[in-house]
C-alpha cells in the first residue's frame, strides 16, 4: 500500500491503472492522501512536501517555488500582507526554475509519476511553457516524450541546453492550442498516453505545493489567491491543496478566495462564471486568430477544465471565486509595474495576473489586513537569456488534418 489512492470526486469510485485519471461519470480524479498533516521532509526542493505528492520516490530534481513576502507592491497596492510566490528564474531568491515558469514544477512531478506508472512515452500538448518545461526535464531524465505544439507558440519553448532524441516536437502548422490537444489524443492509437492535462492529478499536486510554501510562511491560509488560468489546472489544485490543509487545521479553515483572469477578448472563463454557468458557449470560445490577439498566449486553450464536476466551477462556488477579464493593455502596465517595484520581470501570464491584484484592489474586493497570496506563475525570462542563454528547439511540421500514417512517420 503506498501513500495514497485515487478517487472520483462525484461518485467515489477508486481509480485504478497506470496513468488512468478517469472516471466512468466524467467527473474528476483526486489524490487522497493518508497523511493528513502538512509535514515537510528533508529531501531536496519541491519534494519536501513529499507527503502530499503522488509518488514513491523523489527524483534528482530541486526547484520548488519560492514564496516572499512583498515590501514594494503590497505598498503600492495598498497591502499589509501581500505574499508572492515566484515561480521562474532569479537565483537572489534561491528560485531556479530554468523554464521561467511554474509549467516546470508539474512537469517534475509528472514525469517521476509516469516513470512509475511504466509509461512508455507521454504525449503532452501545450501553448508553450508546458513543452518548455518538458523538452528540459524530459531531457534531464531521459524520459521519451512527444510535444505538439502550435507554430505560432514555437519561439517560446527555448531552453537552456539541447534536448536528447527522446523528445519529439509536432509543430502543428495549421491549428492552435485545441487543436495540439486532438492531435495529442490521436496518439493514443501508437500507445503513447495522453498526460491528461488539468486531470492529471500529478500536475495538480505539483501546483499545490505553491499553496503549501505560502503558508509555511504566513502560518496561515490567504485570504485570496490570485491567478491567471488557462486550462484551470492551477485553479483546481489551489482549491484542492486548501481543502488539505483545512483538514489539517492548523493553518484556518476558511478556503483562500480564487482571484482567476484571462487575456480579454479570449475570457471563456469569465463570461461564464460571470453568468454564473457551467458551460461554456461556442461564442464564448469562438475568438478567431487568438494567438495573435492576446498577448498571453499560455492562457489560449479553448477547450478548460471547466464544467466537469470537481473543475474550475466547483473550484470559484466552493471559494465564492471571482473571475477578471484583463486587456493587452493592461497586462503591460502591470508587468512593467511588477518589474520595476520588486525587481523581476514577468511573463505575460503573470502580468494578467498582477493586473487583477490591481483590479481587485481598485474595486474593494480585498482590504488592506487581508492575508494575500499573488503567483507569479513565471519569470525571470531576461537573467537566464543573459546569465544562461537559451536556444529555440527544432520542431517536424505537422498538419491538424495528419492522418495516423503521418503522425505515426514524424515520431519515429
Ligand atoms: C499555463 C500557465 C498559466 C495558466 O495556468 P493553468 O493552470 O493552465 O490554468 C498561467 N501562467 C503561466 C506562466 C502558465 O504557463
Ligand atoms: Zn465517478
């Protein structure tokens, strides 16, 4: 018997078989942890929270995200008790992320889990970071993966040294995100196993353990969290991690109110929770050409983690979430701001995020006392260009429309 067991949220079915993340009624898989206490172990960067993540051993990996508290935003917004949790590259603060983004922690944790589960070889999807952080830490571990990307997203999955044979990037000339996503699933007929996405209870758990450094050091559980999201992974698993620690009880028991934003005009998210639904509509997706609209290209993924029962809309009722649709415009403003107060700067994601705080704050939605925890998903982007360098990987141009004869040629 190992540490824990996975269960359906809905129906309460144990989940069983290597990387299976599905249940029969569509709702989602969790990780029940018999550990019902947050214990920090002595092991090295994001394993210390070995406890609440689901494998059996830690690899030779050691970043973690690094949690601060602010002294020059939380003044300029108006703050006592402004936490950031950094996740990217900026060695001053011991974060040494060298894919810039908290995309690195998942993939750490889902790789060892996969290598565990025997997976021969993971089919991953991404918008960019997600590839980025794999083609590195694939690489590191010589594990085999297959990255479909699209184009457009390409110039963003630079890393710091080569990437082994092992790794294969599609480069998906015709399509976007969603469409990198059916591409990923087609794979599944040459045995490859789609890594799930927001399912993959390891990528969840990997994200909670920024919900876990945070109240290391705030000794308690925030107030609100603030984040930009995409797929609604991040949501979720902040969500999650906080009803662990509501269980453990020593950090509070009132859940952490998920501040979430997306890039304004693709805010699928948004207009539904707004309308307080839980389907998305076609038009509220329907955004033509998104990759060169919105400037946090990350965020662009149409098909969310959204309505399934234990997704993000269970997420913001069970927090009484609120959900920010932040322009290009704004998202500059407030990175630019971010750099010049604490001294970083920020990738777009993120910048959507800060400019949420500010938006947040501007409408009364937080006071100055409360205990605030704002994710600097990434960053750290022009110290690694200029200390490490980066090169761009080389990708094998594919078509949406592939057939499996195709698909089958570029990854062999
Ligand atoms: C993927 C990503 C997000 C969005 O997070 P989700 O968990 O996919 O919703 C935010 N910021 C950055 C930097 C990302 O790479
Ligand atoms: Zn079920």
């Amino acid at each position: 018997m190992g540490n824990y067991v996975l269960r359906c949220v809905e129906c309460g079915s144990t989940i069983s078989g290597p990387m299976n993340f599905y249940c029969k009624c569509d709702a989602l898989v969790r990780s029940i942890y018999s550990r019902k206490k947050l214990r920090t172990r002595d092991l090295p960067g994001l394993w210390k929270f070995y406890d609440w993540l689901p494998v059996r051993r830690n690899s030779e990996y050691d970043g973690k995200p690094i949690t601060y508290k602010s002294e020059h935003l939380a003044k300029g917004v108006g703050l006592d008790d402004l936490y950031i949790s950094f996740n990217g590259y900026d060695p001053d603060i011991g974060a040494n992320l060298k894919t810039c983004t908290f995309k690195e922690l998942e993939a750490a944790v889902e790789i060892e889990h996969a290598m565990e589960s025997n997976a021969p070889r993971l089919a991953v999807a991404s918008a960019g970071n997600t590839a980025r952080a794999f083609a590195h830490l694939a690489s590191k571990m010589n594990f085999p993966v297959v990255l479909i990307i699209p184009n457009r997203c390409l110039p963003d999955v630079c890393i710091t040294e080569s990437v082994t044979p092992a790794i294969k990037t599609l480069v998906v000339k015709d399509g976007d995100y969603s469409d990198a996503i059916a591409v990923a699933k087609k794979l599944s007929a040459f045995g490859i196993a789609y890594d799930g996405g927001a399912r993959n209870i390891a990528r969840r758990d990997a994200i909670g353990t920024i919900l876990f450094d945070a109240v290391l050091l705030a000794k308690r559980m925030p107030k609100h969290y603030f984040q930009a999201v995409g797929s609604g992974t991040g949501g979720i698993a902040i969500w999650e991690a906080a009803l662990r620690l509501r269980d453990d009880g020593r950090f509070g028991t009132a859940l952490p109110r998920l501040h979430l934003s997306q890039n304004w005009p693709f805010a699928p998210m948004v207009k539904a929770w707004r309308a307080r639904r839980r389907e998305m509509l076609k038009e509220d997706v329907d955004v033509p050409d998104i990759l060169d609209v919105i400037y946090a290209r990350v965020l662009s993924n149409r098909y969310p983690c959204y309505g399934a029962k234990g997704g993000l809309y269970d997420a913001l009722e069970s927090t009484n979430g609120e959900m920010y649709g932040i322009t290009n415009e704004e998202a500059k403003i407030a990175g630019k701001l971010f750099e010049s107060l604490e001294g970083t700067d920020v990738v777009p994601a993120a910048a959507v995020a800060v400019a949420s705080l500010l938006r947040a704050s501007e409408e009364g939605k937080i006071n100055r006392k409360d205990v605030v925890l704002l994710n600097i998903s990434g960053g750290g982007e022009k110290r690694l260009r200029e200390e490490v360098g980066v090169k761009e990987i080389k990708g094998i141009p594919i078509s949406k429309n592939s057939s499996l004869e195709e698909l089958e040629e570029a990854i062999s």
